[in-house]
C-alpha cells in the first residue's frame, strides 16, 4: 500500500470513527427507556406517602363522601403516553353545591351516577385537602387504597414522575 492510499483510507476512517462517536450519545438515549411513577405527596414540604411505578395507561381513582351531598364521587385519572397525568372521567350521583353544569364533556348517566366522560385535561398533579371525614380514598390498580395513610387535614397531591 502506497503512503497515500494508507492517508486517504486513515481519513476516511477517522471521519467513519468521529460519526460514530457523535452518533453514539443520542443513540444511548434512544434506547433509555423512561419509567413513570405514581407519587402521592405533601403539596408543601414534598414529603412521599406513597409512590410506585407506573405503565402507559393505567388509571388512578380517588374517590371521597361529598360534605353536603353525602354521596359518593370519584374523579378518574390516567397516565397517557407522555407520562402525563390525566383527568378522564367524573362521576357523581346528583348534582349539588360545587357542581359545573356547564361544561363541555360529554355527560351521561350510568348506574345511577351522572358521569362526565372524555375530559382529557391534562393536570401537573391532582390537588385536594385530604380528609378523613370525608373518606378520601386513592386506589390505583384496583388494589392499591389509600385512605387513613395520608394525613388529615393536608394538603396532598398526585404526580407523575419521570425516572
């Protein structure tokens, strides 16, 4: 091999090797791949009752005792394919004080229950002061209940996290 064939393909291998290094970082990020988990926490101090992670869309309930109406209500929540969480679903038995009735979701009634379906909001967390007067309650896979766990009186919230 002549000095100048062994440059030119000592060039071009340099130029094949510096791609490849270039490429690598974002091909390492690529295959990363990203967990989300479900964080019930303090609002202010950010301390964790509970967390555990979660898959592309799973639902979240929480469910309470309305102070006036004395009937049940339950918010559902769901992780969406940004590890957003979102607000899809209210179901409530009458209408009562604090009640929008105008709105834009579809609104149904099932099983004795007025249901506000495909609401699609996005929220950064689900926000509430937790009572256990009005029994709180957080279930996530139909198996996870959170109720006399959290403080009463506090202010909570759910998040998504990405890990």
């Amino acid at each position: 091999m002549n000095r100048m064939n062994w440059y030119k393909d000592g060039k071009a291998s340099v130029k094949a090797f510096s791609s490849i290094l270039l490429a690598l970082p974002i091909l390492l990020a690529s295959c990363q791949s990203t967990e989300y988990w479900v964080v019930v926490k303090h609002q202010e101090t950010g301390e964790t009752y509970w967390e555990e992670e979660a898959e592309i869309g799973e639902k979240i309930t929480i469910s309470w005792t309305h102070s006036v109406e004395k009937t049940l209500w339950e918010d559902q929540l769901k992780v969406d394919e940004e590890g957003e969480l979102i607000l899809t679903q209210t179901r409530f038995q009458s209408y009562g004080a604090g009640v929008d009735h105008e709105n834009d979701e579809k609104v149904t009634f099932k099983d004795g229950n007025v249901v506000y379906e495909d609401i699609n909001k996005k929220l950064d967390c689900y926000q509430w002061i937790h009572s256990h007067d009005a029994e709180h309650k957080v279930t996530f896979r139909e198996e996870h209940s959170l109720m006399k766990e959290l403080p009463h009186h506090e202010p909570i919230e759910i998040c998504i996290e990405s890990r």
